[in-house]
C-alpha cells in the first residue's frame, strides 16, 4: 500500500467520542473508532477499533477487521483480523482468518480460524518442508 494510501484511509476514520453512548444497530463502509459505550448490533463492512476507555456490548459484531484497546463483550465475526492489544478485556467468540493477542489481553470465549485452507501438521512433518509451507503462504500475502 502506498503512503498516500495509508494517509487517505487514516482520514477516514469516523469517530464516536468519549462522551458519547449510543444504543443501536451500527452499519457502516470505512473504519470507525469507539471511544465511548456502545450497545447494540454492528454489521459493517469497514474496519472498527475500540479505543483504550471504550466499552462495547454487543449480541454480534461483523466487520472487515477489529483492532481491541479497550472492552468488548459479544460474538465477533472478522472477514480478515481481529488484533487484541495489550490491555483489552474480549468476552465472546471470535472468528477471524487471522488473530493475534498481545501480552496482557483478557480473552474469554472460543476462536475459530476462517479461511484456512488446510490444517499444518508440525510434529510428524520434515522442518524443511513446514518452511516451504510457510513461504508460500507468506508470499501470497
């Protein structure tokens, strides 16, 4: 992605402050970021982040990707990753091609990996040839 890229879709966060609480049902096709309390049902197709003081209680959320500083509470379904980072609080199922959870997250509820195109055996499988797996995954992406 090119830096002028990265920039236009920084500019195109939507943002729900600090002093805002909202109730309802959340739709929407960029990126939005939570600051304040939510509670409700989110079905987008952008990308969504809950701030560090954000709370988030919902019966299910579908997004593109959701990035977790703050508190979560619900069914969570990401079409490519969700990141949990260091402090967040996550109760509910997560599904997700890709996660990843840093040191510190409190996580309660089950994942499932979408998108997988087949399980990797790494116990009965030559060292050299889980490399070659990997490089070939990696160079997709």
């Amino acid at each position: 992605m090119a830096k002028k890229e990265i920039k236009k879709s920084k500019a195109n966060v939507v943002v729900l402050g600090k002093t805002t609480s909202f109730t309802g049902i959340l739709k929407f096709d960029s990126a939005l970021k939570i600051q304040g309390n939510f509670r409700g049902t989110i079905e987008a197709k952008g990308d969504l982040i809950v701030d560090k003081d954000a709370t988030v209680n919902a019966d299910h959320v579908t997004v593109s990707s959701l990035t977790v500083y703050g508190n979560i509470s619900g069914t969570v379904y990401a079409m490519d990753k969700v990141d949990m980072m260091t402090g967040a609080k996550v109760y509910g199922d997560v599904s997700a091609a890709k996660l990843r959870i840093a040191d510190g997250v409190l996580f309660e509820g089950k994942c499932k990996m979408t998108n997988v195109e087949k399980d990797v055996e790494i116990f009965h499988r030559p060292t050299e040839e889980i490399k070659a797996d990997l490089q070939r995954t990696n160079a997709r992406y």
